[in-house]
C-alpha cells in the first residue's frame, strides 16, 4: 500500500466499516489496529477518535518519541481540512467502499457522510411539539376548566418541569381538561437536552468549519508557544518541597500511633494520603519526567502502594473522561446514577460505552436524586471506599490486560495492592489497633479525611454543560465549555494539588502542575481571542454552582415524580 496515496472521505469510511481502526493527524491516516490493545492509555482512548481529526489529542498527550513511532501505522493521506466523523462507539454509522463509487461529487458525499447519520444529534426535530406544561398546571386544569392561557404559559419552562422516565407531558388546552394530550418522557427530554445544546449553541463560538479552524489553529499555536517557552519542564525543587510535607505528615502519623493517639494518627495518614494522590496524579498523566516507565512506577507506588488504588483503574477511566468530558454516555466520571444526576439526559437511562453498562433511571432514583444537593457531602466523605471497589474490579477485569511495552503493569499493580493491603489492614487495623470501636473509627476518620480531594475533583464539571454540540466542536472548546477553574492564592496551591486549574490541565495535560498557575495567563489570553469563556470562581462559590447544578436537577426530578403520581390518581394512560 502506498503510505503517500490520498485517501478520499468514502474509503476511509469504508476502512472503518470494514473494522479497522482509523485516525487522522496532520493530516496523515493511521490505521492502529495492531496497535489498539497495546495502546498503554486503553482502546477506548483510541476508540473515541476513530474517524476524527485527532491532531491535537495525539500531540497534547504523547512526547515527541511517542509521535515520531506513529508514522509507521500511516497508510495514506488527506485532503484537509478534514470533516469529523462519528465514531463508531458514539454511534457512527457506516458503509462499505465500492471502488466504483463517484468519489468526484462532494454534493454525494455530503449527502451521504456518516456524520449525518450517527445518533449523537445536535438538532433534535422537536420545532413542532407542543408546549409543555408541568403537572401542577394539570391540577389546575383538572380542578377547573376556565384556566387561562397565562396559566398554562407558566408551566411551559424546560428546567422547571422534566418528567420521570415513566411519566407522560402534557398540554393542556385552555377552556377545556378533555383536550389535554400527553407526552412521552423521551421527548421532553429529548426537549430538556435540546435547551442544553441551543443555551450553549448561544452562549459559545458557532461550531461551524470555519469558527472552529479558527480556534484550531489558535490552540496549536499556543501549545507551540507552551513548548517553546518549557512549560513542559518539571521543576523538581517543588517535589523536594512537596516530599518534606509528605514526610511530615506521615511522621506524624506514626508518632501518634506509638503514642497511642489512635484518631489524631488517622487524621494525619488521611492527610498524608489527602497531599500524595496529587502527586499520583501528576505521574498519571506522565507529568514528572515525561518517561512511561518511571512516571508509572511514581503513580503505582504512591496509589497502589500507599493509597490501595489502582493507578491502571485511574488512568483507564481518567483518560477517557478527558477526551469526552462531561458527556453522559461516555464520560465516566458523571455517570453516577442512581446516587447523583448532572444532566437531564440520565432520566432516559443511557448505556455507558464505558462501563458497557446501562445506568437505568429508576423508582430508587427518582428518590435518591431528588435529594442529591444534601447527600453530595456525605457521600463525598466516603467515596475512598468506592475507588477500593472500582479499583479491584478494574484489576480483575480483562480491561486491565496490557500487551507490548505495558504488559508489566497489571500484575505490578496487584502486587502493590496486596502490599497495602496487608500493611494496612493486617499490620495497622488487626495487629496495632487494640480495639473493634477503635478500629472502625480509625478507619471513617482517615477517610473521611480525604473527602476534599474528592470535592475537589467534581468541583470543576459537575456544574458545567454536558450538552453534545458535535463532531465539529473542536478539542479546546470543549474542553473549556465544560470545566471550570477554581481562584485562590498562590500560598492555598498545596491545598488544592494542581486541581484548581482544572480548565489549564484539560488543554494541557502533560504540564507539570507547578507550571500550571503561569500557563493560566496565557490560557485567559487565548480565551480573550477566542471568545470561548474562561470560567472561574472561587472555592466557595464553585461549591454554590454545584450544589445549584445538583438542586436544579433534583427539581426536574421531583416534577417527574408529581407527573407519575398525577397519572396514578387519575389513570390518565397518556395515549392521546
């Protein structure tokens, strides 16, 4: 096969019908098929940018030795600009090439493009529905039939009024309670959903070819500048920083525990494993030394070895979550159903590509998420447990399995676990502390410590859009449509780890985090040249949205619930 041929939009089309794994950059087409098992950032990585333009995912995430090896997966080129196309895992659909197909027309390959086919929309065909109406408008109606229409008006507003997955909308016509005409729940949410994408439509950049080449070629730009200019290097004098506060706390910890002073030393090891995971993270995203093997080995010892967590777990998930932030069917880190909704697009119960999990909206949820605002810092304070949990299950799984160069790292991994394990729950828990009460106390106090790390992680999207608006939406625009930044002093870094510049680290996620707070300047630059807001807020009022975010939520849902309860009372069938 000729690596230079130009490759025409229908055969690679046909290529990924066909089941090969395509990707372009730069205008280059990789077909990775020998190398998605290998790939040591997951296949799902790979999976999410087949058909795309993944230029500036590849570069943001890969040294310069990593993307010198791609060429050899390269089987052509592209004419560019190149049109993004679904991938098949978000739903793509796609035909076979035929060698006789009219590659000439580009009035057939618009037409035909699976771009216009996949089944992740930004324009939902909901122009002619009628108005919506809440259920407390129907129990008005019910109760008289001279309802104005002002008073139907009121009950029209999206946010105000998304049924539960099992109830219907209604319309109802003024003057007359026999006229009322029901919907199903997947249109109003389909509705709710649409409200999402038009406010963000409005809010942000056009997403059209031009507006987001634009943008494009304004990032890589700067990400040139940010290499240019060493944002890239580590400073290792703030680790010799960062390891002497390690080191205290966890000398503190042991001295209580000589002494006896059984909570004060959980408190502390919470603290120590509150400041190291930061540091896990930073070697996750091979932020330290740039190299795969060393900045492993950092990860694995701090989470798997002192922490009881799968650094293969994070980095799995983690890595997908960047690619797809915020985005419900796919973005691991917001499918938190049935404990917690961010987004109406759960009520219809979406299927993880993920997890390859359906979350179901069901009566458990209707009640857990009506009171999410209350229960968000409870579960918080005992999420650690959870990541035990995923962090097992991911090591078990045949997910965990790594070919090639990173076939070393899950039984690594196992044994690091097993060390922290037997450290921590045998030596420490069962032989050092003396009693049961004393021994479950010290274990809700050190975890529980940790419960700001764990708010500090959702802070930054949990209360930002999760609307889809396409494949044409470029990397940085989603990437700062969906996370916020957290503003706080200089002397409060340490407290916060690097996560406070969150929006930064989405566009930059090999940056070392010491480094972060100077790129800021030039991110707000490029947000000023763009038009794409830069939101930021401060610890407490970053708390404030999320809890509105999850309240607003929690107010459909409870809508939801007075529309099933409506139709139980009234036996309405909602097939009108």
């Amino acid at each position: 096969m000729d690596r230079n041929q130009i490759l025409s939009p229908r055969a690679v089309e046909g290529l990924i019908s066909a089941g090969h794994t395509i990707i372009i950059t730069e205008g280059r087409v990789l077909q990775l098929d020998g190398w998605l098992d290998k790939h040591p950032g997951g296949r799902l990585a790979v999976l999410h940018m087949v058909g795309r333009d993944a230029t500036d995912e590849i570069n943001v995430y890969h040294s310069t030795r990593t993307l010198r090896l791609m060429g050899q997966y390269r089987i052509g080129r592209i004419a560019e600009p190149w049109t993004n196309l679904t991938p098949p895992i978000r739903g793509g659909i796609y035909r076979e090439y035929d060698t006789e197909d009219d590659l000439s027309s580009e009035e057939d390959e618009a037409s035909s493009s699976p771009a216009s086919w996949n089944s992740s929309t930004t324009s939902l065909d909901i122009a002619n529905d009628p108005p919506l109406v809440s259920c407390d408008a129907l129990s008005k109606s019910k109760d008289s039939n001279s309802s104005t229409s002002s008073d139907v008006t009121k009950g029209r507003d999206i946010k105000a009024s998304i049924p539960s997955r099992r109830s219907r909308y209604m319309n109802a016509k003024p003057g007359s309670s026999s006229t009322i005409q029901y919907y199903s729940s997947e249109q109003y949410t389909s509705s709710a959903v649409q409200k999402e994408i038009d406010d963000d439509t409005r809010d942000y950049p056009s997403v059209d070819a031009a507006t987001q080449r634009n943008i494009t070629l304004k990032y890589q730009a700067l990400h040139q500048r940010v290499k240019d200019e060493g944002f890239y290097n580590c400073q290792y004098s703030e680790y010799a920083k960062e390891l002497v506060r390690y080191s205290l706390l966890f000398a503190i910890f042991l001295i209580s525990l000589r002494a006896g002073w059984y909570i004060t030393s959980a408190a502390f090891l919470g603290f120590f494993w509150h400041q190291i995971m930061f540091t896990a993270h930073d070697a996750g995203h091979r932020g330290i030394t740039h190299n795969f093997v060393i900045d492993t080995l950092i990860g694995m010892f701090i989470a798997d070895f002192c922490c009881g967590l799968s650094i293969g777990w994070w980095k799995s998930s983690h890595n997908v979550h960047h690619l797809v932030t915020n985005h419900p069917e796919h973005d691991p880190d917001i499918q938190n159903v049935p404990l917690f909704a961010t987004s109406p697009s759960f009520f219809k119960s979406v299927h993880s590509s993920y997890y390859d999990f359906t979350f179901a909206w069901d009566k458990f949820a209707d009640i857990a998420v009506q009171y999410q605002r209350y229960t968000y810092y409870p579960v918080m304070g005992i999420a650690r447990f959870n990541l035990y949990v995923l962090s097992w299950l991911h090591l078990l799984s045949p997910r965990s399995t790594n070919l090639g160069s990173a076939a070393w790292t899950r039984p690594t991994e196992i044994g690091f676990m097993l060390c922290y394990w037997f450290i921590f729950g045998y030596c420490l828990l069962w032989r050092t502390i003396p009693t049961w009460t004393l021994r479950v106390a010290f274990v809700l106090v050190s975890h529980i410590i940790t419960m700001p790390l764990h708010v500090q992680i959702t802070l930054s999207h949990w209360a930002m859009p999760t609307a889809d608006l396409g494949d044409s939406e470029s990397f940085p625009q989603r990437q700062l449509r969906t996370t916020m930044d957290v503003d706080c002093p200089p002397w409060l870094d340490f407290i916060h780890g690097g996560l406070q510049f969150q929006a930064v680290h989405h566009l930059f996620p090999r940056v070392p985090r010491h480094n972060l707070r100077r790129l800021q300047v030039l991110v707000r630059q490029f947000c000023e040249e763009t038009g794409i807001e830069y939101k930021i807020l401060g610890f407490v009022d970053g708390n404030k949205e999320v809890l509105g975010r999850l309240g607003e939520v929690a107010a459909q849902v409870e809508m939801l619930v007075k529309c099933q309860k409506y139709m139980a009372e009234t036996g309405e069938s909602g097939l009108h």
